[in-house]
C-alpha cells in the first residue's frame, strides 16, 4: 500500500476514535453544543463576548449545560438559581475540587490545600486537632514558643557556632 493511503486511514481511525470518546461521555453529562473532534465548542464561542456566548447557550439548553474546551468537557452553571441550587442545597456533592496532575504527583494527594473530599476533611481534622494540643487560640501557646527559643538559642551557644 502506498505510505499516503496508510497515513490517510490512521488519521480517519483517529477522528472515528476521538468521535466515540466524546460520545461515550456524553450519556452522563447536560446537554449542550454538539462539538468538533479535538476543538470541541471553541468555534461556536465568541471570545470577545464569552458571557454573552454562554448566556445564549443558556437559553437553548437550560441553566446546566455541557461546553467542550478542546476535549475536556466543562459544565457550566448560569444563572443565580442554579449556582445557588448547586453551591448551598447540594454543597456536599460540590465540595470537591477539580484534579490538576501535576500537584497530585508532587503531593501524592496529601496536604490541605490541594487534597479533596475525605482526605481533606481527614487532615483538616487532624490539624485542628494538633494546633489545638499545641494550645492555639489560646494565651499558653506564647510561652510554649518562648521556651522553646530560649532552649534552642541555649543549644547553639553550646555548640559555639558550629
């Protein structure tokens, strides 16, 4: 076969392919645009007016709809009732944070500040609870601290700088 006709169909295996991907995903999704392979919505979104193209895809598909960035599929809440609907009647469901590959390799999902659900309420918990033997919020934590410095400039004198 010629090597044009090879590279042809690998590219129409690709497309097909990146067609059902997006396909797949959409049964669990809102609806919204039907997007492009790859580009997904961006050519239907007006980028000089980005809250007016939302505002008309609102008016199609309702106040939950789907917006395809590229591949990644996005949901966008618009209007008051929905993001109130989401963020106080269902805060539980919502309370998790999206994932950003890099920092979970760096953190392995640990830390407060960029771990999620269950695994931050777990070190929330735990760190108030330390911070709280420590004594935070109270008078006694500032001695703590205060012996703790004398002890520690004590040993320094004793090694003499080294």
């Amino acid at each position: 076969m010629d090597p044009a006709v090879v590279l042809v169909l690998g590219l129409c295996c690709l497309l097909l392919l990146s067609l059902w991907k997006q396909n797949s995903w959409r049964g669990k999704l809102p609806p919204g645009p039907i997007p492009l392979p790859i580009i997904g919505n961006i050519l239907q979104i007006d980028v000089k007016d980005f809250s007016k193209s939302l505002a008309n895809f609102s008016e199609r598909y309702g106040p939950v709809f789907t917006v395809y960035l590229g591949m990644k599929p996005t949901v966008v809440l618009h209007g008051y009732q929905a993001v109130k609907e989401a963020l106080v009647d269902l805060g539980e469901e919502f309370a998790g944070r999206g994932s950003v590959p890099m920092l979970e390799k760096v953190n392995k999902g640990l830390g407060i500040i960029f771990s999620n659900a269950n695994t931050w309420k777990e070190m929330r918990r735990f760190s108030l609870m330390t911070l709280r033997n420590f004594g935070m919020g109270k008078r006694s934590i500032e001695d703590r601290v205060q012996e703790e410095a004398r002890c520690l400039v004590e040993e320094l004198r004793k090694s003499n700088g080294g």
